[in-house]
C-alpha cells in the first residue's frame, strides 16, 4: 500500500497527531573498502540493531543500510577504517529494499 506523499500534513488535516521519523540514518559513501573489493565488515559488527547487511557479489560482499532499522546512533562510524559513513537527514535516506 502507497504512503500518502505528505503523512504529517494529512495527519493534521485529519485531526490525528502523526510522528514524523526525523532520525538521521546512516549512508555509505563510495570509498567504502568493501564497496571496492576489500574485504571488511566493521560497521556491521558495531550495529547492534542489524541495520548494515551485506549482500554477497563475486568477488566479496557488498553493505547497505535498512533505513528502518537505523536508529542514528552513529556506532558504526568509528569503526570504519575509510571514513566512508556519515549520518544523513531523514529525506536523503536510501530507499529500503525488499
Ligand atoms: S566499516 Fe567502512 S569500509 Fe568497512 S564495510 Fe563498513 S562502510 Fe565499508
Ligand atoms: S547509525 Fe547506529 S543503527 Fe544506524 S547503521 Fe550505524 S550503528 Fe547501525
């Protein structure tokens, strides 16, 4: 089911209290090491909520984060070795994937 394109201004003009996700959410940036063949999984191993998955592809595997599953804690940003993660408004977050 489709998501109105605006839940907070509708939720008004409905009468009802609607929360917004304003949460920062976690993005990888293209110097990711694994991104780039080598092998690394850091920033998974410090998500404690399981937000950064890999997805095997020859040669390695790749991360990505599920933005429903970020809380913005920024955990994962420490740890990675090529500074490659940033924390992004809510609206620049990447679409999830099924
Ligand atoms: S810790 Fe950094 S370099 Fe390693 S997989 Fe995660 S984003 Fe990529
Ligand atoms: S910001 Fe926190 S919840 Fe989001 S991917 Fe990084 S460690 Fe996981």
């Amino acid at each position: 089911m489709a998501l109105p394109a605006n839940p907070g201004r509708r939720g008004l003009l409905l009468g009802r209290p609607v929360i917004v996700d304003q949460r920062p959410v976690a993005a990888l940036a293209r110097s990711c090491l694994a991104l780039r063949g080598i092998a690394c999984m850091s920033c998974r191993d410090a998500c404690l909520t399981g937000a950064i998955r890999f997805s095997l592809v020859r040669g390695g595997a790749i991360p990505r984060v599920e933005a429903e599953a970020c809380t913005g804690c920024a955990d994962c940003i420490p740890v990675c070795p090529a500074s490659a993660i940033t924390l992004v408004a809510p609206e620049a977050r990447e679409p999830s994937r099924a």
